[in-house]
C-alpha cells in the first residue's frame, strides 16, 4: 500500500477499496477500521484527520484490507463483536451475531419473572444468554450449543465477562436436560434451506458455520424438532420465543397451534418491520 499525507487521505482510500470489493457499508468499515487502528472511538476521527499515518497503522490497515476485500467478516478479522452492551468475542466457530436479536433479548429482560430461569437453545458464543445474564443477573442461565468449538468461545465469553453463573452445556437441543423446566426458552436456531444458503453473500456462505447456518431442504427441521419438545421443558407459566427466516412466520406459528400445548402465539418484528420472531405461552 502507498504512504498517505493524513489520515484523510487514508480513510478515503480505505473507503474505496471497501467500494471495489463490492462491500455495501464501505463508509462505515472505513470508519470502524481506522478507530480500531488508533484506538479510538468513530466520533474521535476527526482529530486525526490532518495527521501522518505512522507506517505501523499502515501496515495493520493493509492487512486488514487485504482479508476484508476478500469478503472476510470484518468482525472475524478484528475477533470481536458488540452485542446490546457488551463485547463478545468471535471467531469462524460462531456466527455472529446480528443485531436483530437483541430484540429478543430485549423481549426476555421485559418478560422474564423476577428469579426465574431460562434456557438458550443454540447459543453459539453466547451472545443471547450472556447478554441476559448481564441484563438481568436475578435470571438462572442455562444455555447449549451442540458444537464443541463453539462452546469454547462461549466459555471465553463467559469467563471474560464475568459471568461465571450462567452454565454452558453440550447438548442436541434437550438431549442433555432430561427432565428440567424453565421459564423461558430461546431459540436462534439454524433456519436457511439449502437452496437458500447458495444465495447468500459471501461474507456467510464462505466464512460461517454452516452447521449454525442450514437445515435441510426447508431451513426448519431443528425448529420443528425444537418445538415439538418445548412443551416437556416449560414450566405451567413458561413461554418461548424463537428467532427465525424473514418468511417462516405463517409456518412456525402453525408449529406452536398444532403441538396443541401453546396459546398466545404473537409474531414479532425487527427493525425492518419483518416477522422475526414468533413468541407462544405454554396452555394451562
């Protein structure tokens, strides 16, 4: 990479490369790479902007470029991702985590008796189950993944932020749970067909997990199994909520209405006011 006179000259390099490799928010990597170059926060470019780039933060910004352009999550390369109000570290074990699901972890803090205990189902690297433990530290945490490795971030996760309470298990959704009940489950379980996974962008397709990813030719085996057992592992007032495909509302709600032991089931929206979420009571 050349030698820039500042750091604006810089950024606005960084910027067009993004644009050739073809990533949509250029302007906003640029801005996220250069801070964490610094060490600073995005708002604090400005004060760089007139400044000369060392030959040291060239260099890390070439590197990271050279990944990115090639479709490299850009939270892999820096290994670390903000989720609600914490940092979670993340590597090609884990999907990372979107923002949408804040909301329902959101959803959970508001909805959760006082003391009572949750279960996270597929929790990766505990994104969902580490942001209610911090949200909410009356709330006993179960959560499970079936990927050794990706219990492995969250153990890290965990230890990093000091949650040690919230207890991490492997486990085929309820094979290792045998008879215990919770209040809430949660669910972000793989919901992408097959034929869908071929049509994403790079960024997933090359570089997530695809185990955390796809399930089978409709992207709603695990979902199904997961609801057809959610009954057995709910106590009498419990609810679930489960995060799924912009277009399986119609069939996960119908899920929940022919197992026969769900009432109230409400779909929900994310940010782009699509149905993300599907939310069912268990029936007293």
């Amino acid at each position: 990479m050349k030698s820039f006179a500042t750091y604006s000259e810089l950024l606005a390099h960084i910027t067009t490369q993004l644009n050739i490799a073809g990533i949509e928010s250029s302007q906003a990597e640029s801005e996220i790479i250069l801070a964490e170059v610094l060490g600073c926060n995005r708002s604090e470019l400005i004060k760089y902007h007139q400044l000369v780039p060392s030959l040291e933060a060239q260099q890390r910004i070439a590197d990271i470029l050279l990944r990115r352009t090639q479709r490299e999550p850009l939270q892999y390369i820096l290994g670390y991702v903000w989720f609600r109000d914490i940092i979670l570290k993340v590597t090609p074990a884990v999907l990372i985590p979107r923002p949408e699901t804040e909301i329902l972890v959101e959803y959970v803090i508001q909805n959760a008796p006082h003391g009572g205990s949750v279960l996270d189902l597929g929790t990766g690297n505990g994104a969902i189950a580490l942001a209610l433990a911090h949200a909410r530290p009356d709330l006993h945490i179960t959560a499970v993944d079936i990927s050794t490795a990706a219990l492995t971030v969250a153990k890290e996760n965990r230890r990093d932020l000091g949650l040690d309470h919230v207890e991490l298990l492997r486990s085929n959704l309820f094979s290792r749970l045998t008879e215990r009940k919770f209040n809430v489950i949660t669910a972000n379980l793989p919901y992408i067909s097959e034929p869908e996974f071929f049509s994403l962008q790079p960024e997933i397709k090359e570089y997530e997990p695809k185990l955390a990813l796809t399930a089978d030719t409709d992207g709603l085996t695990v979902i199904r199994d997961a609801i057809a057992n959610c009954a057995n592992h709910l106590t009498p007032d419990g609810f679930t909520i489960f995060e799924i495909g912009e277009t399986q509302a119609d069939a996960v709600s119908l899920m929940f209405k022919n197992t026969c032991n769900f009432t109230s089931i409400k779909e929900h929206l994310d940010y782009h006011r699509r149905r993300r979420f599907v939310t069912a009571h268990l029936a007293i």
